[in-house]
C-alpha cells in the first residue's frame, strides 16, 4: 500500500528486511542508507521497526553489474552505476534542500542586521544630540558662575565700602 505523508513524497513503511529485499541491499545497509537520508522511523504493531521508503529509490543492481570497467588499466568508466546516479541526485537533492534553508536563514540574518543597524544609527543620533545638550549647559553653566562670581565681588566690594565708610565716620568723630 502507498502512503503519502504531509509535505513528503509517496513511499511505502517497511521493516528493514523487506527494503533490503526490495532495493537489492542488506538489512545493515539499508539501516546505514535510512540513517544517511534521514527516512522516517516508527515501531509497527508487531513491534518490529518500520522504515518510510520513498517511492522514486531505486532498486540496487545486482553486486556483479555495480561496476563497468574498461581496458584503460582497471580504471571505471565514465557510465555511472544506477545506484550511484540515485545516490547522487538524493545527495544533490538533500544539499539543494540545505542550501535553500541556509539561504532563507542568511536572509533573516541579513534583515535584523539591517534593522540593528537602523537602531545603531538611531541611537548614535541620539547620543550626539544628547553630547550637544550637555556641551551647551555646561557652557551655560560655566557662564552662570562667572556671572556669580562677579556678583559676589561686587557686593563684597559694596560691604567693604560701608564699612570703611563707618570706620571714617567713627575716626572723625561724627
């Protein structure tokens, strides 16, 4: 029976013997390929483990035929196996898969580096604005006390003046 799972291709739940069976693999091998492409793996009611085999895995092809080799001193020839072709575009799949995530997240990444960026700015201005503030009070402040101290000898003078003032008064008699 043919089972379509949500966001996933068609395939078939199998104990790891009957996909070896089908795919030409041994039981082991076909536990290493679940593991490398990541199939989906539950317990059956006979609690044996089942695997989600996808439709469109080829079946291996027998061991003696896996490899063509040519008279050029044992090297392989330029004719890929099937099951290597399979592999292969599994592999191209799985890193097209990879890099359309990875692009998705260097896009998300790249947005709220923007957007902190945006805020740096923000807060720079604020900052220099603030900078500007606090010069100009100080320069206002620095103003005030010198306003303060010419007014504070100025009084002093004014008291010294009175009380020189008084002591003539009181020397001469008056």
């Amino acid at each position: 029976m043919t089972h379509t799972l949500v966001d996933e291709t068609p395939g078939h739940w199998l104990t790891y013997t009957d996909a070896a069976e089908r795919l030409n693999l041994s039981p082991e091998a076909v536990r290493q390929r679940a593991r490398r492409q990541n199939w989906r793996k539950q317990s059956g009611n006979d609690g044996r483990a089942l695997i989600y085999v996808p439709l469109d895995i080829e079946a291996e092809p027998p061991a003696e035929h896996t490899a063509e080799r040519t008279d050029n001193g044992g090297q392989q020839s330029g004719v890929q196996p099937a099951a290597q072709t399979a592999t292969d575009q599994g592999l191209v799949r799985t890193l097209d898969q990879a890099i359309a995530i990875i692009s998705e997240q260097l896009g998300r990444a790249n947005i709220r580096a923007d957007e902190n960026a945006a805020m740096l700015r923000d807060a720079l201005t604020h900052a220099e604005r603030a900078w500007e503030a606090a010069r100009t009070a100080q320069a206002a402040a620095q103003e005030a006390e010198g306003r303060a101290a010419a007014l504070e000898a100025a009084d002093a003078a004014r008291r010294a003046k009175g009380r020189l003032a008084r002591l003539r008064a009181a020397w001469r008699g008056e």
